[in-house]
C-alpha cells in the first residue's frame, strides 16, 4: 500500500451509472460504484460482543427505529432519527440488504443519504461508519446541490441538450403544422405558447426507440453478439442494461448524447454478453470494439445532470 495514500483514496472516477462517483477501499481492494459512495468490510467492525448480531439494536436507537421489511428484495430498511448533534447532516435511511457484502454509504439523487448494511453487519457498526464520514456526506451534498441541469420550462429559445450540444429550440418557419427544430430536427406541437417540455420528451422518446434500437442491432451484427431483443425505456438510474437472456434495455435519453456516447453504451451492452461483470476482460472488450470508450464516460459524467440523471 502507497503510505501517501490514506485507508481510502481520494481519487474520484467515472463508472456505469450516471453521476456516480465511488470511492475504492485501498487495505481490502473493494470496489463497490454508487452516485457517491464510501464502502468498508463488515467483518472487521470497530466493535462487537457475543450479544451482537445482525438485528441487534441498542436500547437508546430502540425508540427511533422504524423497520420496513421487504423479503421479495432481500432488503430491510431501517430509519433512525438522527440526534440533534447531527441535524446538519442528510437524512440518513439505513438498509439492510442480505446480498450486500460490505458497508456501503451513498448520497441518492434526491438528497437522501443511504447506508446499506451487509448481512452479517451490524446496525451499531453502521451507525459508526456514517458518523466517520460526516464531513464527507456534507461535502458530496454540497457538491450535489452545484451540478448543473437543464432549464425547468421549455419554451421557444430555451437551450437544451440535444444531439450531444446545447441546442435552441426554434419556431419552424414555413411549414403546413405548428413545429418547433432542434438543429436539423423538427418535432410537432400542440402550441408554441407555455412549456414544451413533455411534448419534446416525448417526440425524443419516439425518436430513441426508432435510432437506438436500429443501432444496437446493426452494432450487434458487427461485433457478432447474441441479441435476442432490445427495448429503449425511462429508466432513471442507469444508461443501459444487458440479460445473460441476450435483452438489452437502453435509456431513451441517449438520443440526446453524441453518436459516439450512445455508440458507447451500446458496446458496453453489447460486451456484456460476453462478460456479465465489469473485470477487466470486461473493459478489454470494451476497449477492442469501442477505443473511445474513456472520452465517452467522462462525456457522461459532464452533462449527466442536463439529462435529469
């Protein structure tokens, strides 16, 4: 271990979903990616006696523990009022999750902090492990509060992302309907007048459906993968998604991302069918078919919160 690097470094990248930065434990080598995330090991915890077990509680959390089982997810949640010492902090929902490994700390993109809690962890542990990493959940939800995003309304000369630019939408000159243009791109509306937004999702989300799904299958043909079907959808969390069954799911809002972007995550897909993981095989793979694939993570990262994600 580098001794200039403390227990976890400071070094923030790009992964799968979009917006997530994590952070990677150097002393146990576990990378667990979330929108902004600390991870540790649960079978170390800072303190544990032969009455400790995984649904343990103390007796001064007991009045303030709400439960909500979910068995069908594997998960348990567990919301603690936080003590007035820590009324600066996020709200805090702590999760257990029986196939989670490690503690995981993470910022959601509404605000809320979540702590998950591995299976054989303990919720006194976890508690501990939010407290180390205040100033660190403080500092993400500032950083949160910054990122830029796409105008709210979208009226005739609102910029917004389309194609991979910051695009005006423009009245349409001359033309039998009422249309608005986005660059070369033309879209129907019902007026010109108030917010057009949903009108122009949903004109995207046509669009997508169309493009994506004709691309993925032509790039499937290229790199000769196995592609049993491919849906575009509105997903809120995540680029895409891949089947060992051969499916794969796209996010509608890629139309919006450069070719070469949306190109990306289609490989990455794609890939997916010969690695369901993301080793390094993985990202050789990736790297065969789609050189470019860096340029392409960090153009998401940049203009992740313009798309609402």
């Amino acid at each position: 271990m580098d001794p200039a690097i403390s227990e976890v470094e400071v070094n923030r990248r790009w992964r799968w979903l979009p917006g997530e930065f994590y952070w990677r434990s150097i002393s146990q080598s576990v990378f667990q990616p979330d929108l902004f995330s600390f991870v540790a090991e649960p079978d170390a915890p800072r303190e544990r006696t032969t009455t400790d077990d995984p649904d343990a509680v103390s007796a001064e959390m007991a009045g303030a523990l709400r439960k909500d089982a979910t068995p069908d997810t594997g998960r348990e949640i567990l919301i603690w009022d936080e003590p007035e010492a820590e009324e600066s902090l996020p709200e805090v929902v702590y999760e257990r999750n029986f196939r989670a490994k490690h503690y995981r700390l993470r910022l959601r993109r509404d605000g809320v902090a979540v702590a998950t809690i591995p299976a054989r962890g303990s919720e006194r542990v976890a508690r501990a492990f939010v407290a180390e990493h205040a100033d660190w959940l403080v500092r993400v939800k500032a950083e949160q509060k910054q990122r830029p995003r796409q105008a709210a309304v979208w009226m005739i000369g609102t910029r917004v992302l389309w194609r991979g630019e910051m695009t005006e939408i423009r009245r349409a000159a001359e033309v039998p309907h009422r249309q608005v243009c986005l660059g070369a791109d033309a879209f129907r509306v019902p007026r010109f007048a108030g917010d057009l937004r949903a009108t122009l999702e949903a004109g995207f989300q046509r669009r997508a459906k169309i493009e994506l799904t004709a691309r993925t299958w032509e790039l499937a043909a290229v790199t000769r993968m196995g592609v049993k079907r491919v849906s575009v959808r509105n997903q809120r969390s995540r680029w895409g998604s891949c089947t060992e069954a051969g499916v794969i799911s796209l996010n509608w809002r890629l139309v919006q991302t450069p070719p070469s972007v949306s190109d990306y995550v289609i490989y990455h897909e794609l890939m997916h069918l010969k690695e369901m993981n993301h080793s390094k095989r993985f990202w050789t793979a990736v790297g065969e078919v789609c050189p470019g694939w860096q340029e392409a993570e960090a153009w998401l990262e940049s203009h992740a919160s313009f798309l609402g994600l």
